[in-house]
C-alpha cells in the first residue's frame, strides 16, 4: 500500500487581524482564505489520497457564511476524502459547524471527545482522531488503546500537546504516541513546530500554520506533503513541507549600538530590512537594538515611515539609553540621580524591565530638559 496525504491544520480562517492597519486586516482575511483555497486546489491537482486537517480550521466557533460557502465549495472540488479533527478554536460542541452537517459527503469529521476512527477500505487506511469539544481537553484519549487493524495503515489525526504532560490543550506526550503504534501521527496545534517535530522524529509531525497571521508566527509557513508506503517489510514515511503562503512576518535586528542622531536609526533600520532581503510579500518588524545615547528621542512610527518596499513595516524600540552615559553618571543634579537610581534596571536580565527602565529615563531626561 502506497498513499499520499495532505496534512494541514491551525488555519484559523476568519482571524481579524486586529493588529494590521484598516486596509491591510481585510486584505489579509482574504488572503488567509486564498491561502487554503490553494492548499485544497493543490490537493485535487496533484491527486493525493486524502486531505488531514489536524484542528483550529476555524479561528473560532464564529464561522462567516463567506467561509461556510468556501469551504464547501473547496471540499467539494476534491475527488478525495477530508478527514478533521476539531481543535480548540473550533471545538464541535452542540452549535459548531460540525454537528450541523453543512460540509459536503466526502468530509469525515470526528466529533466525539472518545478515540475512534473512520475506515477507507478502498485506500486500506484507518483514520483515528477524536474533537475537542470545548475550549479544554484535560486528558490523553489514546492511554491503552491500539489500532484495530494493524495490517492496514494506521494514521493518527489530532489536535493536542506534546510538549507537556499537564497541558489542557489535550496532552499528547511523544511516549504515548508511540505506545498506542499508529504508523504516522499528523498533529495540530503548534504554531511554530520546528522544536517541537524534533522530539517526534519518526513517529509524527506537527503541520505548523500554513500562513502567519502576527509576528508570534514569522518565518516562512507550510502545509505538510506525507508519501507513506507500507508492506510485509514495514513502514516507511518521507515528508515534504509545500509553501502557500504569499505573505510572510518577518524579524531582524537593527543593531544601533553607539548612534546620536535619530535619522541614523531610522537609516539603520532601513538598512537591516534590505539586508535580510525583505521585500513586497513581507510584513516586517524591526527590532532595534543596542546602547544609544540617552537624549536620543527615537520615534517607531516615524522609523517604520524609512522601510520601503515592503508589504507592511513596524519598528520596535528595544535599544538602552546608556550608551555614553558618564556625564549622566557624574551628574550631580537630579538627572544624575534618576540615572543612578534606573541603572540597575537598565542594566537588568529581564527585558521588560529593561524596557520600563529606559521609558522611564527618556521620560524623566524630556522632563527635565522641558519639552514635555
Ligand atoms: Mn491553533
């Protein structure tokens, strides 16, 4: 038996985007639909087996009809099966999309909170899964149980947790896995799955987000190809990660270490974004970093004004007002003595006490200079 899967999962269509300017947010929705349109058109062009959607289809219960009518439209352009298994987000409890039976034939979707599964005799494949059906799953389902036909191929479809045994996003820990003996393990609900597939290695993998929506899930975004071959020798599997996206959150690093004049950080940022190669399909976050003079007055909207060419530019502020700093060291008036007193905090390992700290500095050096 040979088969090719699609596996995707935490598309979270519907996400508003709330973060992005008036024009982008829409823009982005759209592409975030776009995005799975071409995940599902890719499936019935290049014929794989079956379509996997490991959970979070949905960003919440909340489903627009727009969506609604996508998704039928899209599933019902597939001459294969859709197997899903309903996450956190878009649990199937009693008012969800999944109960109401509003998806097309070829669309198998578990429901029920147990472990069971769906048979596809024609492919000689069993499909286990389970739903969340509400916000939290606080147990393993798969604790002693086994695939029933362990000569056909046994895939596991499920939204949940490896990475802690007390998660209440359904723990799923890499032992359990293995014991329960599904020939592959095609999960959801980790964003950014790099670290996280690494412990799986052989028994699964994480599909990851097939577009960033903020820049908690830069870098480029995917949905998985699994080819799994399995005969009297055993099992093998190969995966392949297949790009959808258009758009991509980006970060890097302006280091600003030693800079006086603002129109140089701004220029530095600017440059950090060419550097890294960022360009029209990038929404962008520039962290600036390093020791600046105290007086710099750094503005990040005005910084972001210097980045072009890219889809979308935000700057963030992170530099340490200490660069240069011992006229303030040895000044003997209040200012001094604000800078004595925020230089441990300043100098902290915690960044966001580092970050109150230089607020406060900037903030009380304006103050006193009289230009607030
Ligand atoms: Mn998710």
């Amino acid at each position: 038996m040979i088969m090719k899967i699609l596996h995707t999962g935490d598309v979270h269509l519907d996400t508003p985007f709330s973060g992005l300017s008036p024009v982008l947010s829409p823009e982005m929705r759209r592409e975030l639909r776009r995005t799975f349109s071409a995940m599902m058109k890719y499936a019935a062009d290049s014929g794989v087996d079956m379509v996997l959607i490991a959970g979070d289809l949905f960003d919440n219960e909340f489903v627009t009809r727009e969506t609604v009518a996508l998704l039928r439209r899209d599933f019902s352009a597939l001459s294969c099966p859709v197997v899903i298994s309903p996450g956190n987000h878009d649990c199937a409890d009693s008012s969800s999309i999944w109960i109401r039976e509003l998806l097309p034939e070829n669309v198998c979707v578990f429901t029920d909170e147990a472990l069971n599964y769906f048979p596809f005799d024609d492919l000689g494949v069993d499909v286990y899964g389970y739903a969340f059906t509400s916000k939290f799953y606080d147990r393993c389902p798969l604790d002693g149980l086994k695939p029933e036909n362990p000569h056909r191929i046994n895939i596991l479809l499920a939204h949940g947790d490896t990475t802690s045994p007390i998660s209440r996003s359904c723990p799923l820990p890499p032992a359990a896995l293995r014991d329960f003996g599904a020939d592959w393990c095609a999960l959801g609900h980790i964003h950014n799955p790099e670290a996280a597939n690494e412990a799986l290695r052989g028994i699964g993998s994480y599909c990851g987000c097939p577009m960033g929506r903020d820049f908690g899930e830069s870098g480029d975004k995917s949905a998985t190809l699994i080819n799994i071959e399995k005969d009297e020798s055993g099992v093998r599997v190969s995966t392949e990660a297949i790009s959808f996206a258009k758009y991509s959150f980006r970060i890097c690093n302006a280091d600003c270490s030693g800079l006086s004049e603002v129109q140089d950080v701004y220029e530095a940022a600017a440059r950090a974004a060419m550097q890294n190669g960022f360009g029209a399909d990038d929404l962008v976050r520039v962290r600036l970093t390093g020791s600046v003079d105290p007086s710099l007055r750094i503005d990040p909207a005005d910084a972001a004004e210097y980045i072009k060419g890219v889809k979308y530019a935000q700057v963030r502020d992170e530099t340490s007002p200490t660069w240069n700093a011992g006229w303030l060291a040895a000044d003997k008036g209040i200012r001094g003595e604000v800078y004595r007193t925020l230089l441990p905090k300043l100098e902290s390992a915690d960044p966001a006490q580092r970050d109150t700290a230089a607020r406060a500095l900037r903030y009380a050096l304006s103050a006193l200079a009289g230009e607030l």
